[in-house]
C-alpha cells in the first residue's frame, strides 16, 4: 500500500524557538518514521511579507535547516528543501490563482488580521492575497493528504481544501483534499508568559548558547502573586510550571515542585534551575548534532540539492497532470 503523503513547511523569517521544537518539530520526528513526509523551508511565503528586507532570507534558510538536522529531521526519512528549488511551486501557485475566488481571499480573517498586526510592513500587495493560494499549491502539489499546522492555520488548509474541489470540479479530478492533522500540541509560552514568538522577543531559541539561555529563564516571569520567597504559588498561574510540563519528563518531580510552589516550600529560582535542568537535557545534544552540520557545509548543500530532486520529481508529475486536465 502506497504511504500516506504529509507536507509542513516553515517560512525562514526567523530562528526557531522552543515552542516551533515543542508545538511542530517533535510531531514531524515521529511523522517521518510513518509517512512519505515533504518537509519545506518556503522561501517564498518568506517574502510575502519579508519582501524589503529579502536580504535575511538566505541566512534564515540556513539557521532553519541546521536546526531541522540537528532535531533529527532525517533526510533518508523525509524529503527536505526548499521551496524556491522546485519550480512546480510557483507554476501551480499560479493555475490556482485563476480559480480562487477573490471574495474568499479578501474576507479570510487571517488575512484581515495580519494586514493589521503587521502595520509595520506594507502587506497590501496581490501576493499577500494569495497567501493561502500558495499553501494550498505547496500542499496540493505532492497530493498530501495530512497537513500537521497550528490552529491558526486551519482557515488556510479549509481554503486549500476548497481550491482542490474547485479544480477538481471546473477541470477534472486531479487533487485529493487534504486533511488538517491537529495533534494536540502545547502552546509553549515565552519568558514573559504570552505566548513565545520570534515577534514578541520572548523566545528560548534551540540553538542559544545555554548560559544566555539560563539568564533569560532565571529572570522569567511567575505567578504575580508569589511576590516574596515565603508566598504560596499557584503553578496554574506560573509560565515556568508550563514549560516545566513540556521539558521535566519526570512526573514524580513535578509533583514535587507544584507541591514545593503551593506551600511555598521552594523558591522560583529553585524551581527554575530544575527546568534548565531539564531543558539541557533536550538541548545538549541537539546543538551537539547541529556544530556537526556547521561544519559540514557541503553535506548540508546536498541534502538540499537532494530534497529537490525528489521533490521535482512528483511536482513535475503533477504538473503533467494539471496541465492536461487544463488542456494545454
Ligand atoms: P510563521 O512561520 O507563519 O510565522 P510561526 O513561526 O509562528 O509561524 O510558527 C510555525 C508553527 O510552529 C506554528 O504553526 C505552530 O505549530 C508552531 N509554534 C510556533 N510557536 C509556538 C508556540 N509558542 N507554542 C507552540 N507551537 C508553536
Ligand atoms: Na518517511
């Protein structure tokens, strides 16, 4: 039987955090064992909003890629690359551009939403419209059938899901609707509590040298209550009791610190010093496995080189096929 394809991507605007490692990267390790999985650095969708500052671009491609090795995304598991080496990507952008309905693209709420909270930047260009066209190509492009994104994401994969129909129905059946695979990941928050992200300068980045690391979880934010050592915390109300939930895999400790936080028997530095703890554990050697590839510059290149090649292959394909159904 034919393995069920899965596409991901990430955009290269920035370095990867802990909560890309916890909230995405984990789950694409275990995908990779099961599926014919497509994994890709989308430099494109990096420029719809990143287009006059496009310089960073190059070098985000590269943090990105170093950090999905050194996680242990696997080349002979996974086809890795990038989405500016595979031509099929701007060409079905394209076809499906003809049939996107306007209106939908306009009223997305995302798309309200962004042009919004990114007041910094001019998004009132017709390729930031077609954000969710270019998904729905990246996607539709290798026929996945499971697409693991956020919750934020799910109205573009429903827009994906409706431009295949539309093909499907104004031309001929060429494209399986692909299905949002949400598995239940945490939302990792950042030093400051909210949600962390590379836009809210509150990340823990998978590749920071781990004693900066250990000055930003020392200073973090806990429970506002615990004003002095000698008050009762509340590990629900506590940032660092979060994290603490993805990184201490040792159950019994856990309950040993939320019951040392309640009776204010330890203190949020003592608290904090056994998450770096463990956040060390994970991290040692991931970065151990990424000064590899650092160094190794060229095998870095082939894999990419390599990743295109597989990726162009089915690409190329179903280009064949688009065009046919099109009638060229
Ligand atoms: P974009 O590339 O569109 O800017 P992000 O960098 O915010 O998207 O995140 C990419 C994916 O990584 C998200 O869809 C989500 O699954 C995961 N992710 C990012 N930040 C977090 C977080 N703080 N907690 C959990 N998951 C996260
Ligand atoms: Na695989």
């Amino acid at each position: 039987m034919m393995k069920e394809c899965v596409f991901s991507g990430m955009r290269p605007t920035g370095r990867l955090h802990l909560g890309h490692l916890a909230g995405a990267l984990s789950n694409w390790l275990k995908l990779q064992e099961e599926f014919e999985c497509y994994y890709c650095i989308v430099d494109w969708h990096a420029l719809m909003s990143e287009y006059m500052n496009s310089s960073a671009i190059k070098g985000y491609c590269k943090e990105i890629l170093l950090d999905w090795l050194a996680v242990g995304l696997d080349p002979n598991k996974a086809v890795i690359f990038q989405q500016s080496h595979v031509c099929g990507h701007a060409e079905l952008h394209l076809a499906l551009s003809m049939i996107a309905p306007l209106g939908r693209l306009e009223r997305n709420p995302i798309y309200k939403e962004q042009l919004e909270n990114m007041a910094d930047k001019d998004l009132q260009t017709y390729g930031f419209l077609g954000y969710p066209v270019l998904m729905a190509a990246d996607i539709l492009l290798y026929k996945a059938t499971k697409v693991p994104v956020g919750e934020d994401q799910s109205i573009h994969l429903e827009i994906a899901k409706e431009l295949a129909r539309r093909f499907n129905s104004v031309f001929r059946e060429v494209f399986p609707e692909p299905e949002m695979l949400l598995t239940p990941t945490p939302r990792v928050p950042g030093i400051d509590g909210r949600k962390m992200s590379k836009s809210y300068n509150n990340a823990l980045f998978i590749s920071e040298d781990l004693n900066d690391m250990w000055d930003k979880v020392r200073t973090m934010m806990t429970d506002p209550a615990r004003m002095k050592r000698t008050d009762p915390g509340e590990p629900e109300k506590c940032p660092v009791w979060e994290l603490h939930k993805v990184f201490t895999l040792d159950e019994d400790k856990r309950a040993e610190l939320a019951h040392g936080c309640r009776t204010a028997g330890i203190g949020c530095i003592d608290c904090k010093k056994v998450l770096m703890d463990w956040i060390k554990v994970k991290l040692e050697p991931i970065q151990e496995r990424r000064r590899y590839f650092e160094t190794h510059g060229l095998e870095m290149m082939d894999i990419l080189r390599e990743g295109a090649k597989k990726a162009s292959e089915v690409a190329s394909k179903t280009m064949d096929e688009v065009k046919s159904a099109v009638g060229f």
